[in-house]
C-alpha cells in the first residue's frame, strides 16, 4: 500500500511518499481502508522533533516507534480479526488513533475497535476526519471549564456565561467557538487580524485580534478562558478571570506547563479561581459529538484538502498558520494519487 513515511524530524521535506506492507488486524483490530485524515498541530509537533515526550512516543534520534504520521481518520472497514464483535466490513467509521499507533496518512490502517465509531451517515469522510482529536480538545475543554455538561450528567448549565477561546481560528477552536454558543456561552474569540471575520463568522459574539490588544489587560473578565494556543503567565490569566473563573490549557508554551504543575496547588489554596490543564482523552465524548454532528448542531470547517501525494504540501500549508479550520488529506483510491 502507499504510506507517507516521515523519514527524519525537522521538516515537511522528509516526508516520503512509499510503498509499504500493508498491515495485518491482530485479533482485536479492524483493518481500514482510510478515505481520509486531518492534520492536528500535534502531528506538526511531531514533525519537527518538538518536546521529549514526543520523542519518547515516536524515536529519540528519528521517527522509528511511529513513520507514519496522522491519528485522525476516517474510513471503511475491509477485515476483523477474530474478537472483534462491534463492527463488521463495510462499515465506515471514524476516530482519533493517537494512542494506537497513529498511521492514518497511508491508504490502510489498524485500529483496536474500540478506537473508532461509526461515522455520521450525514457526512463525507473528510468532513468526519476533520472532528476526531481537535473536536474532543474543545469539548473536554469546555466540559472541564463547565460549560458543557460533564458525560453522564444532566447538570444544568447556566447560560450566558462569558467564555474567551484563545486561538479561536484553528482546528480546536473551529469546534470550541461554534460549541460554546451552541450551549449559550457569550463567546469571544482571539485570533490574528486576518481571521477576525472568520472567527465572527463562527458566531462569536466578540473577537480580539492578539497583534493588536492583550485580552489579559484590558479590563474584561470571563468565566471560562479557554487556551488552544498559552503564551501569557498564569498570572496574566488569572486576572482575567471573575471570582469562580476558570481556566483551562489546552496547549501552549511549557513555561506555561511548568507554572501550572507548580503553581496551581498554592492558587487552590488561596483563591477562588480555577487553573487547571486539561489531559487529552483520546475518544473520550466522540458518542456525544457524534450526535450534534449528526443534528447539524456542529459542522466541520475545512480549509483546504490534499491528496496523499501532497502530505508534504499539506504541512508546510499548516506551518504557514493560513488555516482556517482543518486541513484534511484525502485519499482516492484506485485513482492516480
Ligand atoms: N492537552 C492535551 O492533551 C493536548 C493534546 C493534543 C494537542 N494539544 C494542543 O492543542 C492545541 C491544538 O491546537 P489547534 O489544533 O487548534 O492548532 P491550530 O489549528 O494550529 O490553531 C492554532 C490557533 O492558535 C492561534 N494562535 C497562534 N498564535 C497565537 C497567539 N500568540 N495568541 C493567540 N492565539 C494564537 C492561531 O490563530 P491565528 O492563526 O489567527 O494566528 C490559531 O487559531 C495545540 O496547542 C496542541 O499543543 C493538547
């Protein structure tokens, strides 16, 4: 089968379009036939050889655990392996595969069943391969920051609540500021000059421009800080916070990391604001997106699609930081790309 291979860290210029064996499902797992993948900034991480415990995951020195890159796809499955018991070939499915292996920029993949779910039948499959990993990172994020019901409860949930999404223009943000709304949230997103109206076209009911006002110092306070993108100090966003706020990273500078695993147990102490990171669970609530999926409640934006031959292209595109939304890799098979 053909496979990107990524062949050394540093940039979108070693990945390698290949012929490779194509996998064997073990006893648990369904092989899939991947129609399509999306890029989520972690595979950009990745890419470029950025933090250790990356480097734990894929090979120190070069990629040698993992060569091939994308955890979220979206598919058909061709075969099972013997235990498998929920699915069956043919049926198409979709999920977030960053603790089973990765792998999904290559035209088969295999996934223990429980790593997928059937796909909305109202969706393409690049449409569903764009949800998995940044559409779970906006609903943990907003359940942990209580703006969302947690999973399991039927807690009510006090709208009107002032959420600020920090990186609202990118793929965790396409889901989070549409999602805040969706549960009466008064969202305001930051992002670059340039996707201003793209934020506001999400919903958002403010939008700051990050090159132009600092959201930590202008006097504003919020409920929920939701932070896709942690540059400022935990001071900073402590302040911007009103007396029961929260805060939750998501992803950002490791200084940042640091302070909260340091600070955070001294500010519970002291004071009535929240800082919490949040741990991503791969998976965790794909059900519950499922069902707005499905309800049309939450719809997928989709910058720009390429074919598998261009998953170099792809990345540098994202590198770029032009995306609006997801950038999705299609696969055609049985087709020159
Ligand atoms: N917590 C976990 O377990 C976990 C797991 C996986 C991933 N992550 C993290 O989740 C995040 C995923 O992000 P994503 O997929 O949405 O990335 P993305 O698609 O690359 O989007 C990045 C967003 O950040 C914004 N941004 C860039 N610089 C900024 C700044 N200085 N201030 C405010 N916003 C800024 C961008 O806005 P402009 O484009 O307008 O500049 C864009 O909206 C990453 O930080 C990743 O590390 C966390």
């Amino acid at each position: 089968m053909k496979a990107s291979v990524l062949i050394k860290y540093g940039s979108a210029d070693f990945f390698d379009l290949r012929e490779v064996e194509k996998p064997v499902p073990k006893d648990n797992e369904v092989l899939i036939k991947v129609q399509a993948a999306s890029i989520n900034s972690w595979d950009d991480d990745i890419l470029r050889g950025r933090l250790f415990v990356n480097r734990l995951m894929v090979g120190f020195f070069k990629p040698t655990k993992i060569q091939i890159l994308g955890c979220d796809i979206a598919g058909r499955v061709e075969a099972v392996g013997k235990n498998v018991t929920l699915l069956e070939p043919g049926d198409e499915v979709f999920g977030d595969l960053s603790s089973s292996g990765w792998s999904g920029f290559a035209e088969y993949v295999c996934a223990p069943e429980n790593a997928v779910v059937l796909k909305p039948t109202n969706m393409t499959f690049e449409q569903a391969a764009a949800v998995p990993q940044a559409g779970l990172l906006a609903l943990q994020g907003l359940r942990k920051g209580q703006i969302l019901p947690e999973e399991n409860k039927a807690r009510e949930i006090n709208s009107g609540q002032k959420v600020l999404i920090n990186g609202a223009s990118g793929g965790v943000g396409s889901f989070a500021v549409p999602m805040a709304k969706l549960y009466g949230a008064e969202v305001t997103g930051v992002c670059s000059t340039e996707k201003m109206e793209f934020v506001r076209s999400m919903g958002a009911d403010h939008v700051i421009d990050y090159t132009q006002e600092d959201f930590t110092k202008n006097g504003q306070h919020y409920d929920l800080i939701l932070d896709v993108k942690g540059f400022h100090s935990i001071f900073d966003y402590k302040r911007a916070l009103t007396l029961k706020g929260i805060y939750v990273m998501v992803g950002g500078a490791n200084a940042l990391v640091n302070q909260l695993i340091f600070l955070r147990p001294w500010i519970s102490m002291t004071d009535t604001k929240k800082m919490s990171l949040l741990l991503h669970k791969p998976n965790k609530g794909l059900d519950f997106m499922k069902e707005l999926l499905e309800a049309g409640k939450i719809v997928p934006v989709i910058d720009r699609c390429y074919p598998l031959s261009e998953v170099a292209e792809a990345f540098r595109y994202f590198g770029e930081g032009q995306a609006r939304g997801k950038i999705v890799i299609t696969l055609k098979h049985n087709s020159k790309t």
